[in-house]
C-alpha cells in the first residue's frame, strides 16, 4: 500500500500546508474550522475557492501519482491511502484510492445533508446554496474540528491489516489519526519504505529505509526497480 501526503502534490503546484510557501503561512487556519465556517460562510468561502478550487482545478498529477498508478496496474500495489483532497491519484488512473480527508470534488448541504458533485454546482455568487433546499454547502473535506468519515477509516484500516509494505510518500505524520496509518503495517511485521524531502518523525522510529528527494523522481525510480 501506499500512504501518501501533500508532499507528493507539491511538484502538481500545490502547495503543502506546513513549512516555507505553505498554506497556513500564507492563510489563518481558524478560518477553516467548521464552527467558524458555519458563522461566516461568506468570508471563508472566497477563501475555499481561491485555495483548492481554482488552483487545485489546474493541477495534473506527477511522475509519483503515475508511478503509483503503474504499480497498481500490474499488481503490486493494493491501494492508496490518501490525506490529499486533491483526487491527483484518481486523475493519474489509481482505481483503490481511500481519500482519508474526503476531497474538494464532493459537497454536502449542511442542512439536508445531500451529497452534489462540485462540478455541478456554480462558485460564480459565493457562498453556493443547496439546489434542493437552499442550505449552505460544505466542501466534503474535513474540516478543523470534525471527524474522519468511519467508513473510510475502516476501509484505510484494512488495507493496513492486508499490507506487507506500506511507502509513506510526502507526509509529516503529524495529522492524526490519519498519521497512525503505517503504524498498522509496521506493527504487523511489515516494512516501511518512507519518501521525504527531509526527515519526519517516521524515520528514525518506523521507517526501515529512507528515500532523501523529490517524490517525482524518487518513486520513479522505486517503481522501475520493482517493475524493471
Ligand atoms: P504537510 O504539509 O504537513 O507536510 C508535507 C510533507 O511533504 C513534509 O514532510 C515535506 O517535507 C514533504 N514534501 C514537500 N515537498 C515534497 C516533495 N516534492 N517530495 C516529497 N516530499 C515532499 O502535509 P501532510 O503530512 O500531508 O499533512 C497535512 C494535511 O494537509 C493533510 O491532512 C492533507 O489533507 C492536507 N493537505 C492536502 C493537500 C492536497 O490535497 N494536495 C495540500 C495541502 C494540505
Ligand atoms: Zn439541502
């Protein structure tokens, strides 16, 4: 399996949200929580939009999300798991992808709690209402204090159970629980291959081998050594 982050969408032109260049150095993370959401949807959804609507819209996948891709093709990867809300692994061709965090491609009603693809619903008045009801609607991500969606902790949880491998790719661990993912594989005898920029709080505790360098061309290189 693989555990992937925003690092690995990093060389797609999006950015992370820790670290120089990051999202939160340049925005409030406050705005992003779903209580002050609710109480000022005209504020933070320009803000919604500006981040992971009409940048997150140009993005194309890279050289890691395809290699992936490739890899589970011919069999060799059981799926990902994704903290991403960016669907890249998706537009790469990935077909097991458990979007930990939910994705930007979905919105919920926050008053009758249907679910509408985001290509269908209009961004031009802001915020976007619910064509059935009229209630505000809510980029089905996970916002600061709201939970995982139980289905998709199961389904990540499994495919952990299952993996002899886990490649944890452009993450710092630091979100949990989503950051607890590897060490499901870890703790069942299996192997961590980590892929970072620098050193995170896997490598030294969990990871058994640890790729320095870009996910581009480091899981490039991961993958034809598998697949030759
Ligand atoms: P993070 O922002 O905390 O950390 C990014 C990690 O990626 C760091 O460890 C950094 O060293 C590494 N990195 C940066 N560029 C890299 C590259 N080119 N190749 C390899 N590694 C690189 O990200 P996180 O650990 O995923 O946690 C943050 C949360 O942010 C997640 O919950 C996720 O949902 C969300 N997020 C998602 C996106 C996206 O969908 N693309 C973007 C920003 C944040
Ligand atoms: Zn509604």
């Amino acid at each position: 399996m693989a555990f992937t982050g925003a690092g690995i969408s990093v060389e797609s032109g999006i950015p992370p949200f820790r670290g120089p260049g990051g999202i939160w150095s340049i925005y409030d993370p406050e705005k992003f929580e779903k209580g002050y959401f609710k109480r000022h949807p005209e504020e933070v959804w320009p803000l919604l939009k500006k981040i992971f609507y009409d940048s997150f819209g140009r993005a194309k996948p890279n050289a890691a999300h395809l290699a992936l891709a490739e890899l589970e093709q011919a069999d060799k990867l059981a799926g990902i798991v994704t903290q991403n809300i960016d669907s890249l692994h998706q537009a790469a061709g990935s077909q097991v992808v458990h979007e930990y965090h939910g994705s930007t491609r979905r919105m919920q009603c926050m008053q009758c709690r249907t679910y509408f693809d985001a290509d269908a619903i209009s961004l031009d008045t802001l915020p976007p209402r619910c064509p059935s009801c009229g209630g505000l609607l809510k980029p089905d991500f996970v916002f600061f204090g709201e939970g995982v969606a139980s289905d998709v902790h199961y389904a990540a949880t499994d495919l952990a159970k299952q993996s002899d491998v886990c490649l944890v790719i452009g993450t710092g661990g630091q979100v949990v629980p989503a950051g607890r993912i590897p060490y499901i594989v870890k703790n069942r005898g299996g192997v961590i291959i980590e892929i970072n920029l620098s050193d995170t709080g896997y490598t030294y505790t969990t990871s058994d081998y640890f790729l320095e360098g870009k996910a581009g061309a480091m899981v490039s290189k991961l993958v034809r050594c598998v697949l030759g």
